[in-house]
C-alpha cells in the first residue's frame, strides 16, 4: 500500500491548500467583506463632525473628539477579543457575530436625539470594526501562508480603506443634496445586511489552513525566534507584541503612530478645511483622498514588501507621513490640501499592509490571531490617542498646533523604527530558511 501522497507544504493531499491562486474564490470574498467594514466607517466621517457642530452645537474640540475616542477604545478591546475567540473557536463565528453587532449602528445614527447616541453608536462601531476587520485579516493570512502576506495584506487594506473613502465621498455628495441626516447612514444599513448575509452563508472556516502550515513551520536559522514557541500563553503572546519582542513592538508602535494621525484626521480635518469655507462636498472629496490614495497604494506597496523587505517601507512611509501633515498644517487651500492629503495616504499605504505583514512573518501559526489581536489593540488605540491628542492641543493652541504634534509623533516613530526593528521577511533579509520565524 502506497503511502499518502503529500502536499507541497507538508500536510496531507486532502489537506486544505495555502495559496493565494488556490483559494482565490473565498480569498476574493474575504476582499469584499473587507470593503463593506471599511464602508461602515466611511458612511459617517465627512459627516459626524459637522452634525456635532450644526445639529448638536458642540464646539469645543476636544468633546468633538468624543466620538473617535469611544470608537478607538472600544476596536482596540474588540480587537483583542477577536483574535483570542478566532485561535479557540474559529474565524467564521466572531465575523458573524461582529456583523451582528454593526446592524444598530446606521439606525442609532439616523435616530440620535443627542450627542450620547452618537457616542454609543460610535462604540458598538468600534466592536464591529475589531471583530470584522481582525478576523479577516487573519483569515487571509491563513489562506495564502508564508509566500504571499503582504500581497495579501495589500489587497485586505486595499479593499478596506478604499470603500471608507468612497464611501466617505458617497456621504458628502448624500449630505449636500438631502441633508446630514438620515441619507447618508442608509449607505451603512445596506452594508451591514448584506456582508451578515455573506459571512454566514458563503464564507467558509480557515482555522484549518493555518493548522497546515503549523505543520511546515520551521524556526529561523539565525536563532532570533527561539523565544517563541508554539505553545506561547496569552500573557506571553501579549507581552511579546507589546515591547518585548523587537519587531512585533516596533510594529505596534508605528500602527498606534499611524492611526494616531487617522483618528485626529477624521476628527479634525473636516473642521480645518471648513475655516476656508469649503462646501460640505467639497470637503468630503478632501477627506476622501487620504483614505483613496491609502486604499489603492496598498495594492502596490504590499507586494513590494513581499520583493524588498519590511522595515524600510516602514521607515520611509512614517517619514512621509511626517511631512504630509506639515503640509496640511501650513495650506489654507483646496489644492494644497488636496496635494498634502495625498501625500499622507501614500505614507500611509507603505506602512499599512506591511505592518500586518512583519505580524504574520513573526508570530507561530498556533498563536497568529492573538498576535493580530494584539497588534490591532495597539494600533487602533492610535484613534483614541489621536482624538484625545488631537482635542487638547486644538481646544489650548488651535486645529493646525494639532496638525504638527501629530508631525512630530510620527517623525519620532521612523526614528524607533529604523533604530529598533529588525528585517523580517525571509526573501529581504536571506537570513533564513522557507519556514517563517
């Protein structure tokens, strides 16, 4: 009797396949998943803050700010939660059950009476996007295995941020032809019915893809990764992305640093761009650009790290976004903010896919979504920080101080980032063997 016939990766031919090519149908539908989360935030960002100023009266920033502060707190909890549900129960059932939770959130938008809802509904937003978002970037990093990550990754953030941006400019246009209020959220009920529909009908289980590779796993050569085994606690896996582990933390940080800057963008720059009376469209097409050129960048720059390598993308994106903000913290334009807001969503679009990346080349299969989990609570407290940053420093100095605090906090981040992370894709830094550390 003949002996099983083995698949290239060291599992059974009955075995699921990694691959990009192989699982291309329930790959492409993760993608569209992926583009209705990032719509549930587009469908709000042009208009939140101008419904804060207009329709509720606030004008202190920092209670402006509110909004973005209860959504990054809770994401970044959600965040967690995903990630250690989607290692002991699966992916499917947490996507599932974040889909559920979004239903609410357009109609609490829609109803809000007082400024209270709003804050609630941002936060049940929050736990939609953490539980969403992180499951299917892990579900995607499970499908295409070692090869392919930040292909992968570019495709994911590609998808999603490109839909929060058209989805952005959608509200805009709605707001100025029918008003801030109901229009513009309807665009987040139909995304939230039909992406419960497809996860729990069409998209189908991965856990059992990254079980494959576990089976291939093989240590890196030179020894860095002895720490992490396969068998880390969830202590030890937070601990490790958090600051002890070089370029998981590093990764961290700069995913804290970036969405920083976001959360203080989505709050902050609608209120910029109005002091030179810009219309509410014109304005949406402003806020659009960021998360435009940030969507379709990624489509390039993931795969570029896959063929150059993590860290200087990384580097170079922080540096750019650096001084992307300067430029928006000087123009008083829709042409130079324009230029200054693509410039920050090209800055963007190096560090994004490539940060999920150097995540999924570090962390073992056995304990891959408690690492994303734990990233992703990093990075998304970046909206809270950025909102909260953003507010102080606008209610005491003003909206362009703010810009620059957050010019300088990413400067600081590329300076961490090339002094502290450590090249981990195999192809960049030749250091190891085809298995990944």
């Amino acid at each position: 009797m003949t002996g099983a016939r083995q698949h290239p990766h060291g599992a059974d031919a009955g075995s699921p396949r990694l691959g990009l090519r192989a699982n291309a149908a329930q790959f492409t539908l993760l993608v569209v998943v992926n583009a209705l989360v990032g719509g549930m935030v587009g469908q709000q960002q042009t208009v939140l803050p101008l419904l804060a100023k207009d329709t509720f009266g606030l004008t202190g920033f920092t209670v402006i700010f509110t909004y973005v502060a209860a959504f990054g707190i809770t994401k970044a909890a959600a965040n967690y939660v995903a990630g250690a549900w989607s290692d002991r129960v699966g992916r499917k059932p947490v996507l599932i059950v974040g889909w559920l939770i979004a239903l609410p959130v357009p109609l609490l938008l829609i109803w809000a009476p007082n400024w209270g809802w709003m804050v609630v509904a941002n936060m049940l937003l929050g736990i939609n996007q953490g539980l969403t978002w992180s499951t299917t970037v892990i579900m995607k990093i499970d499908l295409v295995g070692p090869q392919q990550r930040g292909l992968a990754m570019g495709l994911n953030e590609a998808a999603g941020y490109g839909a929060v941006a058209a989805s952005a400019m959608a509200a805009g246009y709605l707001a100025a032809e029918h008003g801030l209020r109901p229009a513009p959220f309807l665009l987040g009920l139909s995304y939230a019915i039909v992406a419960l529909g497809l996860s729990t009908l069409v998209v189908r289980e991965t856990r059992d893809h990254a079980r494959v590779e576990a089976v291939a796993h093989t240590p890196r050569s030179d020894g860095r990764h002895d720490h992490l085994h396969a068998d880390l606690t969830s202590r030890e896996v937070f601990t490790q992305t958090s600051y002890r582990e070089p370029a998981l933390s590093s990764a961290s940080l700069a995913g804290l640093v970036n969405n920083l800057n976001f959360g203080l963008s989505w709050g902050l720059f609608p209120l910029l761009f109005a002091t030179a009376d810009l219309s509410v469209d014109r304005i949406g097409v402003l806020f659009a650009i960021y998360p435009g050129v940030w969507g379709v960048g990624q489509l390039f720059t993931g795969a570029l790290s896959d063929r150059w390598g993590r860290k200087h993308l990384i580097t170079f994106g922080m540096l750019t976004q650096a001084a992307a903000l300067a430029v928006i913290a000087v123009a008083d334009s829709f042409t130079i903010w324009a230029a200054g807001a693509a410039i920050l969503g090209a800055g963007t679009a190096m560090v994004y896919p490539t940060l999920l990346a150097v995540i999924g080349d570090v962390a073992h299969p056995h304990w891959r979504g408690r690492a994303v989990g734990t990233y992703r609570v990093w990075r998304d407290f970046g909206y809270a920080a950025g909102a909260v940053l953003g507010g102080i420093v606008a209610d005491l100095w003003g909206l362009r101080p703010a810009v620059w605090a957050a010019a300088a906090a990413s400067l600081l981040c590329a300076l961490v980032v090339a002094v502290r992370m450590y090249e981990t894709h195999r192809t960049a830094s030749r250091s190891h063997p085809a298995g990944d550390g």
